[in-house]
C-alpha cells in the first residue's frame, strides 16, 4: 500500500514504543518505505514485480485443498497467486477480513497476470460452510493470522513479539481444526528481487507466533503492519517519543504514548519543534523528536 503521512508517523512510534532505538529506528522506516515501493499492494497492481523469481522453500508440488496461514509480512501479497500456480485447476481462494478493496483488487490483478483465479471468502456466519466448500473444491485457501479478526470479540491469546507481546485469538485456529484440512504455515521474504516462500507445514498457534517474531525482528522493514502495531502489541520498555510532519496547512505531531495527533500552526509550522515545545503541547514527557 502507500503509506499515509499518518502512517509513516504511526509506524515510528510503534517502533519506539517496541522499545528500539532512535538511529535503528529511522535505518528500519528508511528500509520499510523503500521495501513498500516495491512490494506493497499498489506495487502489485501495476505488477511490478510480475517477473520476479520465486524461491518455493518446503511447499507442497501440489497445494490443492490445503489451508495456509501467513502474516501481512513480506510480499505476502504474491502468495495466493503462487498457490494457484500448484493446482490444476488454477484457482484459489482468500480469507479475507475488514480489508480495503485495494487489497481485493491487488490480489485479484497479480492472480490474473500469472492466469490464477482468485475467489473472496469474507468474515462472517457463512465462513466455516463457504471455507469447508472452497477446500472440498480443491482450492488451496489463504489467510493472514497476525491482525486479530472480528474486532468486537476479545483477545484470548498472548505471545513474545519482538521485544514485547502480540495479542491475538484462537478463532481462525478453531476454524482451521473444524475444517479437518492440511493447515500450513508460510511466510514471504524478499532477498534482491526475488520472492523466497517458506512453508514451515503445520504449527501449533504458539509455534506460528514464535517463527514470525524470530523472522520479523530479523526484518522489521518487512511488515507491512507497524503502523497498527499499537492496536495488537504491548511493550514495557516501550520510548516515549514525539513525531512530527508538515501538512498542507498545519504542523502535525504524534505523541507515541497515546498515539494523539496534535495539530500546530504559527512559528511551528516551517521549524522541527524543540522537545520542550513537543512536551508543553502535549502535556507528556518525550526522550526526543522525530521528524519526516
């Protein structure tokens, strides 16, 4: 996707909030900018990595009837596509939640460039009957698990991210078990301009948590999600910071311990604000300033 100024000022935060620090921090959103231009959703839908080498590490010849789970890490958004590629009838279908209609359509465009049918499933009553009938149809079907579904139930499980915890649900885990399906878990990572896919077969909720932490602390400018982070993620040691934007006609600043967006005009609007400045808007102490 492209990312928003809000977003770009979102991601900062929540990498200070994860406890790291300020040098490693702009090293990872320089690399996680770059990384979204050329393998974010837009970039799919203009295909710009339609040539690009697929490296398949552990997937089946075969990816028929068969449930993957995966993350919004790496080029995840190639995957079903490369599904699609490994069963005869070249089809597949998506898990999808509250997701934008770019990420239908980037899913849909990729699929369509390689000749793979891509077919929605969407949350809701239906989705246990619609999941059991896409597999029993021979479809290899894909889900990403890290952003927790269905935002009005609550978070029932908690895992070791990074330097923190990532809460999550059981609920697709219970669905997978009632679909009695091969289950498996992959991931996506770029190297150069290839796309390498890790299928690490079938993991426990637990084991799945702790293979994407270890891989994602490794690869922060991969996940696609830091700026959501706030939402799903708790850490202690969390920075607190201050980050800062010009807009069209306002200074903005992000306060990263509430996530509040203030908005400043006047003498703050061509200059980066002070730390005492931040800290007199805000109300709260900050370690420092982040500017973009």
């Amino acid at each position: 996707m492209i990312m928003r100024e809000t977003q770009v000022a979102a991601a900062i935060a929540n990498l200070a909030r994860m406890g790291l620090g300020e040098d490693e921090c702009a090293v990872i959103i320089k690399r996680w900018l770059e990384f979204n231009n050329s393998f974010s959703v837009a970039a799919a839908c203009r295909g710009a990595v339609a040539n690009s080498k697929l490296i398949p590490v552990g997937l089946p010849e075969d990816c028929s009837g068969q449930l993957f789970m995966s993350c919004h890490f790496g080029p995840y958004v190639y995957i079903p596509a490369y599904l699609g590629l490994r069963t005869p009838s070249r089809r597949v279908s998506v898990m999808i939640g509250e997701e934008s209609d770019g990420l239908k359509s980037a899913l849909s465009a990729f699929g369509k460039s390689l000749d793979v049918s891509v077919s929605f499933i969407s949350g809701g009553i239906g989705i246990a009957k619609a999941l059991k009938k896409a597999l029993a149809a021979g479809d290899p079907v894909f889900v990403a698990i890290d952003i927790p579904w269905g935002a009005k139930s609550s978070l029932n499980r908690e895992f070791a991210f990074v330097n923190g915890t990532i809460q999550s649900k059981d609920a697709l885990f219970r669905l997978a078990r009632s679909a009695d399906a091969p289950t498996n878990f992959l991931l996506a990572s770029a190297t150069n301009d290839d796309i390498m896919l890790t299928n690490y077969g079938e993991r426990t909720q637990e084991e799945c948590f702790a293979i994407f932490s270890h891989i994602a602390r490794n690869s922060l400018h991969q996940y696609e999600r830091l700026f959501q982070l706030h939402h799903f993620t708790t850490n202690e040691n969390s920075s607190g910071v201050a980050v800062t934007w010009r807009g069209a006609k306002d200074r903005y600043i992000l306060n990263s311990s509430d996530m509040k967006v203030y908005a400043v005009g006047g003498p703050l609007f061509d200059t980066v604000p002070s730390k005492a400045e931040v800290e007199a808007i805000t109300g709260e102490a900050v370690e420092y300033v982040a500017a973009f």
